[in-house]
C-alpha cells in the first residue's frame, strides 16, 4: 500500500512541475501552451497563478508521504488553500483588468 501512495505522490510531482514550466514561461516570455494560450488575456497573472498551483501540488505530494498526523491536517488545509487560491488567479487571468486595452471594443456575443 506504501507504494502506491509514493507512486501517486511521484505523479503529483511531475503535475507539479509541469505547472511550474507553464507558469515560468507565461512569466518570463508571456508564451502560453495551446490550450491556454486561446483564452487568456493576462499572462503574466496566468503564470503566478500556475506557480502557486505547483507549489500547492507539491506540498500535498510531500504531505502524503512524509509530515505526521498531527502535522498533515495544517499542511493539507494549506495546501488546499493555496490549490483553490491558483485556481482562482488563473481564472481572473482571462478576464481583462481594469483599465485594460481593448474594454472599448464590443464584447462577443456567447449565447449560440
């Protein structure tokens, strides 16, 4: 059963990094992977949100395998703070800030 969670707690890691790859680049150079990159607006705030998200990811991975019970119930309350904390910037990374360039322009219509 221990290695099972190490294994699961390997593949959070490399999850990990691969969040904290994306969200170098959209920090240093504002390259986005395809996916993102359609709907974003802001990707700089893309990348801290995606920093933070391998950081929350990463600790849980480490709180799985190494912290004690009493320990484990603050670092996984953190750790879920700081996932649900990234989930909310890169979402506000698709919407332009105040004052943005282009809020003149008309909005696409959404409802098809």
């Amino acid at each position: 059963m221990h290695q099972v969670v190490i294994c699961f707690a390997m593949l959070m890691g490399v999850a990990a990094l691969w969040s904290a790859g994306k969200g170098i680049a959209a920090i240093t150079r504002g390259r986005l992977f395809a996916r993102a990159g359609r709907h974003v607006v802001r990707p700089r705030v893309f990348g801290w949100g995606m920093l933070v998200m391998a950081v929350g990811v990463a600790s849980l991975a480490v709180e799985m395998v190494v912290l004690t019970d009493p320990i484990r119930w603050v670092a996984r309350l953190a750790s879920f703070g700081l996932v649900f904390l990234a989930e909310r910037t890169v979402r506000a990374s698709r919407h332009p800030g105040v004052g943005s360039v282009g809020l003149d322009r008309p909005q696409p219509d959404r409802r098809a």
